[in-house]
C-alpha cells in the first residue's frame, strides 16, 4: 500500500496539473464561443473533462469526478451533434470550471458556486435537444446505454498490460476497466501467469494483463480517452475488427488466447524516465539556481587565485571550473524560464467576464505568446496585466453603439504582446479606444494638488500621474474600477521587477501601455568596473562602448558634462559625485556608453576589470527605496560590488534636476549641475 506521504504527493501532483488542464479547457471554451462549429475544439474540451473526471476518480477527487461526469456528458452531446454550441452553454461551463477549482482545493460547497443549481441548469440545457427515443430517463437525467446499435457499431480487441510504475502513480487498473464497459458491451480476458510466488510478489504492482473485446458506437480516441493518463506506463494496442457473428462470440475467448499466445509473452513498458518533461517544485528549483550562484562566486575566487600564484596546473584547473560553472549557470537559467503563454490565456477569461458585465464586445489578441521569462518575473506579472487590462475595458474602450457613432468597428480590441529586447522582455497591453483624456487627468491632478494651477506638463508627465496612489478619473466607484487602486499596483510591482513603464496614447485612436521588464532576477553578465576602492556591476546587456575622458577634456567642457563621440556629444554622469566618493582622480577616466530608455548616456568611472557573472542578491528592506542600484554581489576577492540599473540611475539624475523624462526626444539643463546638449540620438558607433 502507498503511504499517506506517497498518497499527498500524488494527489498535490494531481491538483497542479488539473489546474493546467481547466486553464487549457477555459481557452478553448471561449474560442469555441468564437467559432461554435469547429469540431476539433469541442474534442479539446471533451478531452480535458474526460482527463478531470478519470483521473479525479483515481485519487479520490470523487465529488470532482461525479460533478465533471455531467460537464463531460453534455459535450459528449456536443461531440455527437445532438446538442448544439451557445454562449449560455459557454457561460455555464465556465462557471463550473470555477466550481471544479474549488473541489480541487476541496473548499467547502457553501462557500462556492452551488453545485446544485449548475447541475439544474446544464439538465435543462440538455433537456431543450432535439431527442431520439430511448435516449432520456424518467428522472430527466442522461442515460447511458451499454447496447449499442450494431448497425453503427463496431469491434475493437483491446491489450492492456499495467507496468511496473502504474500502480505506484495512484490509478487503479479496475477502474479503467469499468470506465472500458461504460463505452459498450465489453467481453474480457485475464491472464495471470505473470503473477510471482507470494515472497517475491510486490503489493504495489500489477502483474494481470487483459484482453478485450468492445462492441461499441464511439471511435477510437473515446476508447483511447480512457487510458488517456495510463498510456505513458502501461502496454496498450487497440486494433479494430470485423464484428463477431453471433456463432463467433462463442469463440472469442479462443481467439484471445491465441493473440496471447502470438505475443510469446514478451511484454513493453514505457519507462517513467522516457517522459519528455517532469515536474519539480518551485522551492527546489530556487535553490538549485541559489546554489549555482554560489558556485559562479566561488569559481571566480578560483580564477583570482590561478592569476596571483601563477601556476600552470592551477590555472588549468580554475579555466575547466570556469568552463563548467558556465555552462551549469546557462543550463540553469534555462530551467528557470518559461512561456508567458499561460499566464496571457489567463485573461481571455477575464476579458470575456468583463465584456458581460459591461455590455461591451470586447476580442482579445494575443503575440509573441512562447517568448521566455524567469519563471519568478512571470508570477509576479499577473496582477499587472490585470489592472491594465482591467483599466482598458472599464475607461478606454466604449460601448459598441459608441463606438459605431465614432466610426469605429463596434468590437473593439485589445492586444497583448510580448517581445525581446536584448536582455528584457517587453510586455504590451495595447487597445483601440477613446485614448486618455489628458485634460481630465491635469484637471483632476490640480484638484488633488499633485500639480500647479498654471503649470504645462508634458503627455509623458501627465500618463505618469496615472500611477500615482489613489489617482482615478472615474466619476465614481464600480466593481470594477474608481478607487484609484490598480493603476499604482501596476507601477509597484514594476518596480520590484526592476522594470519600468511607458504610456503611449492618442485621443481617439487608443493607448499602448509597455512594461520592460529583465529576463531574469537570478543571474546576469555583467561589466565589472571601479570607482576608486568601490566596485560597480553594469549589465552587460545595457553597455554600447568603452571611451576615454582626459582630464584636458574635462576643463576645456565649461563645465558641461559632454563627452565627444566621434563629432557626436553624449552627456555622462559621474558615478563618483553620484555616489560621494572621495578618492584621489586618475589622469584619464572611463566613460561607458549606455543605452537607457531615456537615451543614450555615459556613465564614468576609474577602471574596467573585465566580463563577469553576477548572482544578484537584494539588498534587503532598508535600501528598498535606492533606485539606481538593483542588488549586490560577492567578487571571488571578498568584496561587494553594487550592481547598477542604468535606466533607473539616469531618470533619477533627470528628475533631480526637473527636467522632461521618457518620451522627450532632447534633454537640456544639468545633471549634477554640469549637463546638456542631445539626449534621443542615434548612438554613435
């Protein structure tokens, strides 16, 4: 017998991928409230009920296996064309996919969705079909008929050999069998000979092997259906045949033996370990990416070592630890990403629920749905999307009677999309409505004091006030929107990302929103620099080109923070007045062009050390409010290096001092007291 530990394990493995299979299930119910007549979308939710309820049954999720036995018998109606695709049937469903969500977590029934009054409703639905006789009960209810017609039957012989695991995952080959008679009338077959002496038997495998026979009306991925999630550790060969004359089924138990027999009792089982993917925890992962840091800063150590003794042998020894740890961080950076896909399928859901409760006709378009994002950036990206998306429905697009009297389609569209963009992900909620009323927003900006009566802010300024605390222009408080809530969640959890927030929008035409978010918060390629004794970290990923600043240069400036890049100026800013170090100046100094979202600017410093891969660790709540550095690391010397965020440092000189931000094609006025000139060039190399 398996242990209760076994048994939790196998029923919390079950739960996740259940979860996997409503998010799949949900997507295809509202593409199919899309296109009712697509076949192959109502076999996808077919399937997915199917995989619910057997599986389900097998580790004690009776209340989910019975419930989703009802879903999964209204599509089978479906399926057969007896029962014909409506929203009200889209919509019901969806409402039990919330209740199946709550029997997974096994919430109680009074505090979810009443069972009762869906399972009335979905027997009405299938009540109001087009009938034949015969096919209802006296209770109304389906009935399942295990005769089926032989005019539109056939046979199918069936070899079922459990394997070695089976047992262990938690299905129970009996079960599988009753679920095999449901189809049609099933004749059977049991071999034991495989069945060892008592001492070497294994109470936790199944050593019977069956053959079957099924006369049945239903195709063969019905048939296949039920061994849907067995199929990976089992032996299974369905073949079809001609039915058997009633002088036949008297030697169907003879024919069997004889197919036994052919196999010569050689038996296949697919090896748990020929999966192509497997299930590991999150914790687990962590810390195996925790651990690869760990070795990345050891090995560094290592390399400093081989360089101080100078020896041969040393240094053979630190560059194959290098060349490994290397490859053990990329293979372990690749573990950790992951598609967005499934959290943007997510608000297709949402964007449906919304569009009812508005009256709106609302479509959801999705791009660049398989790009790759540390799994860690993508769980803290839901709330954002939602708020936005949210933020979209209820403010930037009308109702569609509106939208027709200002020419536009009476749908209307929003699109998510997803893009890299060197080492960041760009993540974009784009919709086609009214665009945001900027005079609104300054209006209600000076009503809150956040501005002045006769100040003239940007566009750009003016978006940027949307995401402060408990700003709304909603003229009063819904269900869904008006508290001035979403918005600054947005903004905030930005920020924990280290990411940030552009606000694109044209009246009349609609608003793009962009979050530029890393790829990963784990691990990155840095440049290894120094200001006097201090060590800074710049992302690789952010740096153009390397040039020198002479002291002469700096004299002859006029006191403007400009460095002359082949004719072109690019103003810098000083990474020692930004952070008060006080050291004795070099002759010559290093000015590393970056590239930020505000544009292209230099950041100086005394020396390049070189490449390096940088675990980054936080700094901990105390330094949660210092922008321009987003963590720290260990050098292989012992020391700490700050790890830098070139576009947050740049915005904060620029806000220091005043000046327009992102969206403003020139920069001019001071960092630092000293700079102007272009700010939004091309970069000049």
């Amino acid at each position: 017998m398996s242990s209760p530990a076994a048994n939790n394990q196998f029923r919390q493995a079950f739960r996740e991928e259940a979860h996997e299979i409503l998010i799949d299930l949900e997507t295809a119910l509202l593409e199919l409230n899309e296109k009712r007549e697509d076949t192959e979308l109502v076999s996808r939710a077919f399937r997915a009920l199917h995989t619910i309820k057997g599986s389900g049954a097998m580790f004690g999720f009776d209340a989910l296996a019975a419930f989703t036995h009802s879903l999964e018998n209204a599509f089978d109606e479906v399926r057969s064309g007896r029962l014909a695709v409506t929203a009200d049937l889209v919509d019901l469903t969806l409402s039990a996919l919330d209740h199946m969500r709550d029997l997974l977590q096994d919430i109680p029934l009074n505090n979810s969705i009443d069972r009762d009054s869906l399972l009335t409703r979905l027997r009405s639905m299938i009540a109001t079909r087009q009938q034949g006789p015969g096919e209802r009960n006296a209770s109304g209810g389906l009935a399942v008929d295990h005769l089926p017609d032989p005019a539109s039957s056939r046979v199918w012989t069936i070899h079922f050999a459990p394997g070695p695991q089976l047992m262990r995952a938690g299905s129970d080959p009996l079960l599988l069998i009753r679920e095999l008679g449901s189809l049609g009338e099933l004749l059977s077959t049991a071999n034991m000979a495989s069945i060892p002496p008592l001492a070497e038997l294994d109470p936790e495998r199944c050593y019977i092997t069956w053959d079957f026979v099924l006369r049945t009306s239903v195709g063969l991925d019905a048939i296949r259906d039920v061994f849907i999630f067995v199929e990976d550790c089992c032996e299974l060969s369905i073949e079809p045949q001609e039915p058997p004359t009633e002088n036949e089924g008297y030697l169907i138990a003879g024919r069997l033996e004889d197919k036994r027999e052919s196999r010569g009792g050689r038996r296949h089982y697919d090896s748990p370990d020929s999966s192509s993917s497997i299930r590991v925890a999150a914790a687990k992962l962590d810390e195996f990416v925790n651990l690869v840091g760990e070795l990345v800063t050891v090995q560094a150590r290592l390399s400093e070592l081989a360089v101080r003794r100078d020896d041969p042998d040393v240094s053979a020894v630190a560059e194959e630890v290098d060349r490994l740890a290397s490859a053990l961080r990329e293979t372990s950076m690749n573990v950790r990403m992951m598609p967005i896909r499934g959290t943007f399928e997510r608000f297709r859901r949402l964007v449906h629920d919304l569009a009812r409760d508005l009256d709106k006709d609302v479509e959801l378009s999705i791009e660049g749905a398989d790009t790759e994002l540390d799994k860690s950036v993508i769980h803290q990206l839901g709330d954002p999307l939602m708020h936005l998306i949210r933020n979209s429905m209820d403010h930037g697009i009308g109702t569609p009677e509106d939208r027709v009297a200002h020419g536009k389609p009476a749908r209307a569209t929003i699109h998510l999309a997803a893009r890299y963009s060197g080492a960041s992900v760009l993540i974009s909620v784009c919709d086609d409505g009214r665009g945001i009323d900027v005079d609104a927003v300054r209006a209600r900006a000076i009503e809150r004091g956040l501005i002045k009566p006769d100040a003239q802010p940007s566009d750009s300024e003016i978006h940027a006030l949307l995401f402060q605390p408990g700003f709304s222009t909603a003229q009063e408080v819904t269900d869904i929107s008006g508290r001035g809530v979403g918005m600054d969640v947005v903004r905030r959890n930005v920020d924990k990302l280290r990411g940030s927030i552009d606000v694109a929008s044209k009246s009349g035409q609609g608003t793009t929103v962009t979050l530029r978010l890393p790829l990963t918060l784990a691990i990155i390629d840095g440049l290894l620099v120094t200001v006097g004794d201090a060590y800074f970290v710049l992302p690789l990923a952010d740096t153009l080109e390397c040039v020198e600043l002479s002291r002469s240069e700096i004299d002859n400036s006029n006191g403007k923070q400009l460095v002359n890049v082949r004719g072109q100026f690019v103003p810098y800013i000083r990474l020692r007045d930004h952070f008060n170090i006080t050291n004795a100046l070099p002759d010559f100094e290093q000015v590393m062009l970056v590239d930020t979202e505000d544009g292209y600017c230099g950041l100086v410093f005394d020396r390049v050390l070189g490449n390096c891969q940088t675990m980054i660790k936080s700094l901990g709540r105390l330094y949660q409010h210092v922008q321009a550095v987003s963590g720290a690391t260990i050098l292989g010397n012992g020391k700490v290096a700050l790890i830098l965020d070139p576009h947050r440092l740049v915005q904060e000189c620029v806000r220091a001092v005043g000046l327009r931000v992102r969206g403003h094609p020139r920069l001019s006025g001071s960092v630092g007291g000293a700079l102007s000139g272009p700010w939004n060039q091309s970069p000049p190399i």
